[in-house]
C-alpha cells in the first residue's frame, strides 16, 4: 500500500505533462508532420526507458525510480514538442505575427463556431482521461505484487508503446483520408481507406507480435541486467505479444472516429471499457495475480475496440446512397 503511494504521488506530477504532449501530437497528426510526431514517441519512450534503467536498475530506487524517470520523460517530452510546434509556425517572425493580428477573430470566436470544438475536445479529454486512467491502474496493480513485477511490467509496456509507432502509422493514415472521405460523401472510398488500412494495420500486429516473441528474451538482456526483472518479463511476454497482435483494431477505430469528429462514441467506449477493466481485474488477480492482470488487460484493448465497432454503423448514415 505505501508502494502504490509512493509512486502515484510522484507519477501523478507527469499528468499535466502527457495532456499537453497530445495536444501537440494531434497538432503534427493534423499538419501531416509525421517525421516530428515520431521524433516526439522516439524521444518519449527511448528517455523514459533509460531513466528507469538508471533509476529503478543501477540507484536501486525501486517503484519510486520508475515513477520518476516516467514523469521526468513526459516533461521533457512536452517541452521538445512545444519548441518543434514553435520551429514549425515560425513564432516569434515578423510576417507570422502580422498574418495573425489580421485573422478575424471576432468571427472565429463566435458561440456557434466555438461550441462544436469545445465539444469535440471535451469528449476526447474524457476520453483520454480514462484510458491514462486504465494505464495508471494497471501500473498501480503491478505495483502491488512488488517492484520486480512493476519493473518487468513496465518493460513490457515498452514493447508495446514501440509497437504503437507502426499501428498508429495505419490509424493516422486512415484518420486523414476517411475524413476526407466522409466530407466529400464518398462511400466507396470510405470503405475502402478503412478496408485497406485496417488489413495493413491487422497484418502489422502479427508481424511485430511475431517479433516480440522471436526477439523478445535477446531485448530483455539489453534492457535490464536483472535476473529477476528478466525472468519475470520473459514469463509473460506471451501476453505482451498477444496484446500487440489485436491491438490493431483500437487503433483503427479510433483514428476513424477521430478523422471524422465523431468524438462522443470514443467518449462512451473509453468509460466502458474502463469500467469493464475495473472489473476484470477484481475478478482474475486475486487467484492469478500478474497473469491475471495481463490478461484483464487484454481485455480492455479488446473492448475499446468493441465498443467502438457497435458505433460504426453510425458512420455510413452520412453515406447512405
């Protein structure tokens, strides 16, 4: 209990951190900056997964080292972010400040005109707000069987943040084009950017879960020297690399959701599938511990993705011939 604690009293200062980073990465996503948007997760995971060496592995910080090279890796992560944004607009050049002080702004800040984008954003705080909720808690379980199990999980979880790189390639891909898309009511080449980057993004997950399993136990050595933390990660690997392979589908649908601003199902699926990840968890780790948390994971990547393809149908009205 003091464990928890301990590291949700230090995790919690990078939460500010990880809300301005989307912010920013929606801003790359929405400018096609995909170099800058993979420099930022490059940067994020690689800092976060030496600062917790350093800190958990060679200062023997435990649970407290992880929690602080995470928050300190999402501060860093925010303040590169913002000085690429200020790379990109130019800010601080005179003929930027003159095109801005001319925009209409009392047009654009109009009730009506503001209203949808606040809406919009309302639902994707919501939304994100209870998936970093899932995060935080499936850290917070691992915790309690003790730092070993916390620093193998954590490992893990890099595979899979590194494995998000490529499914969120797909995700950003058919965000961008399904919105276009469904502004210009063209059904056959809606389908067909969801058919096709869906199945590059299904073929994907496998590859690198094939990868994780064949590639795995040789990375663990590189990332930790201890036998404990190595042996505990390597029994659940499997997990991890099943995880990855179904991944894909979140992914997707998210992306489309989000490139066609249909933002309250994303709120909707994101409070379910966290509640129903509540759920399991009380259900299967109090007879298989860790196993049980892996698989209470699973789970809950499985139903954002199934809550959300309930929605789907909803899309296509716009559509209809």
């Amino acid at each position: 209990e003091a464990l928890c604690q301990q590291y949700f009293a230090i995790r919690i200062w990078g939460a500010p951190a990880t809300l301005g980073t989307y912010v920013l990465m929606g801003y790359f996503i929405g400018q096609g900056l995909s170099r800058r948007l993979l420099l930022l997760q490059l940067f994020l995971n690689g800092l976060n997964i030496g600062l917790d060496i350093v800190f958990a592995g060679y200062l023997d910080m435990g649970a407290k080292g992880i929690a602080l090279g995470t928050a300190i890796a999402e501060w860093s992560t925010l303040f590169l972010g913002l000085v690429l944004v200020r790379q990109h607009l130019g800010l601080g050049q005179p003929a930027l400040d003159l095109q801005l002080s001319h925009l209409p702004w009392g047009e654009l800040l109009k009730g009506d005109k503001v209203k949808p984008v606040l809406q919009a954003n309302a639902n994707l705080m919501i939304r994100t707000l209870f998936l970093l909720l899932g995060f935080a808690v499936f850290t917070d379980q691992g915790a309690r069987f003790g730092d070993t199990t916390l620093a193998a999980n954590h490992i893990l979880l890099q595979f899979i943040s590194f494995s998000a790189f490529f499914l969120d390639g797909f995700a950003f891909t058919c965000e961008s084009l399904a919105g276009k898309a469904l502004g210009r009511r063209n059904r056959p080449l809606f389908l067909s950017v969801v058919a096709r980057t869906t199945w590059l993004a299904a073929g994907t997950g496998i590859i690198l879960a094939t990868a994780i399993m064949l590639f795995g136990p040789a990375l663990l050595t590189v990332l930790t020297d201890l036998p404990a933390v190595n042996s505990t990660a390597l029994n659940y690997l499997p997990y991890c690399a099943f995880y990855v392979a179904i991944s894909f589908a979140a992914f997707q649908l998210d992306g489309l959701f989000i490139g066609t601003t249909t933002t309250a199902p994303l709120r909707n699926a994101s409070i379910l599938a966290t509640s129903a990840f509540l759920l399991l968890i009380a259900s299967l780790t109090p007879a298989w511990g860790n196993a049980g948390l892996w698989s209470a994971f699973i789970g809950f990547v499985c139903l954002r993705a199934l809550f959300l393809g309930a929605y789907f149908r909803h899309l296509l009205r716009p559509l209809a011939a």
